[in-house]
C-alpha cells in the first residue's frame, strides 16, 4: 500500500504510510524527517496508553524496528536528502542510527532531544515519564553543513 495520508504544509509535503512503499518513489528532499518504527524495548505488555476509552493497557501494533528495516531506512533518507535527515527514535537508538546513516556515506551530527510541553505521565506508577523525545541529527554530506539559525540554540517551545 503507497501513501495512506498527504499533507501540504507550505513548500512542505507531509506523507503517511509504510516508508519502503514511499521512499523508493520520491527522488529527493530539503530534509528528511522521520519517525521510524521503535525498538524492541517499546514492545512490551506493560504500556499503558490514555484514549478516549480511557487509560488500557496497549501492545504497539507496528512492527519493531530491526536491523534490515533500518539499513533500508537509511540508504533511502541519505540517497533522497540533499542535507538534514533527522530520526525521532528511543535515546538508546540515536547512536545506531547515526551509524547507520555513515554506513550509507551520510554523516552523525549528534544527539537532540525535543522537550514535550504536554508530555503524558508513566501511567504504569513504575518509573518517571518521559517529557522528551530523542533525535539522532544527521546529514547526507550533498553539501555543507548549514543550520538556519547560524548555529544557535534549536528550541521550540508551544505556548
């Protein structure tokens, strides 16, 4: 199945659906922004999810991320990206992803994170919540690393 969802947002294009029916058919991209399958450590009977049944124990329904998935994740982002390629991804994944992109001639830049002003508490009661996603920052080495803001601080906050 190709895209389930398309989104126009300015010059941006928004696309939902399974990346290795999508990415082979786009030819290039500004950026590549992606939020990948998780870990195996996500997939766990013990998540607990609030909707609008309430608050239910919930085993992630997609795949789990594994290590061919990821090769083919980061041959397509490098080969389509003319620079940032950015992964949303669990923060003991940011580094492997990183290696993957060098391992398709891209480049690891560094970890980011991006701090939820909304974030949801652990509903399990075990452990602290997560108030942050993890980001592994790279780039598919097309041209020069530039950041729009001259090297400042990326933060963004919603009021």
């Amino acid at each position: 199945m190709g895209i389930k969802k398309e989104v126009i947002i300015g010059d941006c294009r928004l696309l939902l659906g399974d990346c290795k029916n999508i990415l082979p058919s786009i030819e290039r991209a500004s950026v590549v922004i992606s939020d990948p399958p998780y870990e195996e450590e996500a997939h766990t009977k013990s998540r607990r999810t609030m909707g609008s049944e309430g608050l239910k124990n919930n085993v992630l329904s997609f795949v789990k991320m594994n290590e061919d998935l990821r090769g083919f994740i980061c041959e397509q982002s490098t080969r389509i990206a003319d620079g940032w390629i950015m992964f949303f991804c669990q923060a003991e994944a940011i580094k492997i992803w990183g290696d993957g992109i060098e391992s398709k001639g891209g480049k690891y830049i560094r970890p980011m994170i991006w701090v939820k002003p909304d974030g949801l508490p652990q509903y399990t009661g075990d452990r602290p919540a997560m108030g942050y996603e993890s980001i592994s920052l790279c780039h598919s080495s097309k041209q020069k690393l530039a950041w729009n803001g001259g090297g400042a601080t990326w933060c963004v906050f919603d009021s």
